[in-house]
C-alpha cells in the first residue's frame, strides 16, 4: 500500500506481540495470586470506611428529609401559636375594654343610686310637707266652716292666759292666711 513491507517483518511482529501477551497473561494468573495473599490491609479499611460513607449518605438524605418534614411542622405550629397569641392579645383587649365598662357601669350605677335616694328622701320630705298643709288646710276649713255655721265663735269664748292665747293666735292667724291662700 503506502509502502512495502516484508512478509517475514510482518510475522516477527505479530508472533513478538503474541509471545509478549503469552508471557504477561502467565505472570498475571502467576502473581495474581501472590498479590491477592499480600493483600494491603490498608484496601479493606478503605472499603469499609467506603461503605460507611455510602450508608452515613443514605442517613443523612433520610434525616434531611425528617429535618425538612421537622422544619414545616415547626412552621405550622408557630402559625398556630401567633395565631393563638393573636386571640389571647385580643381576648385580654376586649377583658381590659369590658372591665373598663363595667368600672364605669359600677360608677354609674352608685351615681344613680345616690341620686335615686336624694331623690326619694326629697319625695318624702315633699310629701310630708303636702300632708301638713293638706292637714293644716283640713284643720282650716273645718274651723271656717264652724265659724260659718255658729258653732264655733271666739267672742264668746274666755280669755286665755296671755301665754297660751299668744300661740293660739298665731295658730288662728296661720290657719286663716291659709285659708286665704287656699281660696
């Protein structure tokens, strides 16, 4: 082809390569064998701390996972614990509000109270002081309708010792303006 080579170069090559290959495949299986009994014991413990490393792996993906699983329950509940805080913050608010009102209410009410009894007390009094001038009126038209009939009549009646016709007279004098006031 590109050049020409002798048949004989070419066969004193392949046999060189097949007898290189001979030579190598027997010390192979040779020392093979003396070379898996002087076996490094470094070999083993890198297998070992190799399958270690593999197992740790999986662990660790498996605890990431639990982690992340963790980390969104941790969420949630502290969603939940705001949202908790939040009702608590408000219930104390509408306490705090309601007993405000009812301090005022109680406030209120004890104002009323006593502005209930000044009233009643002053109703009283009112009318203690109707029924003595419904009293002092009755007492006035009895006497001037006694008068008016004859059966009572002061000229004819004796003259009092000064100290009792003095409080009879102005008992006289108030019934009879009261009985002016009344007609």
């Amino acid at each position: 082809m590109f050049f020409e080579i002798p048949q004989n170069l070419i066969l004193m090559v392949v046999g060189a390569f097949l007898l290189g290959w001979l030579l190598s495949s027997i010390s192979r299986s040779l020392g093979g064998d003396s070379s898996s009994r002087k076996r490094d014991p470094r070999d083993d413990r890198i297998r070992s701390l190799e399958a270690e490393h593999r197992i740790a792996q999986t662990d660790v993906e498996t605890l990431k996972d639990k982690v992340t699983g963790l980390e969104k329950e941790l969420e949630e509940v502290n969603d939940g614990v705001e949202k908790r805080d939040n009702v608590i913050s408000h219930q104390q608010e509408r306490m705090e509000e309601l007993t405000s009102d009812l301090r005022d209410s109680v406030m209120k009410t004890r104002e009323l109270r006593a502005d209930l009894s000044e009233r009643a007390t002053e109703n009283i009094k009112s009318e203690v002081k109707l029924r003595e001038v419904e009293t002092e009126l009755e007492v006035a038209q009895a006497s001037t309708d006694m008068i008016a009939t004859g059966v009572l009549d002061y000229s004819l009646a004796p003259e009092l010792e000064e100290g009792e016709n003095d409080d009879e007279d102005e008992d006289l004098l108030d019934e009879s303006d009261m009985t002016n006031a009344a007609t």
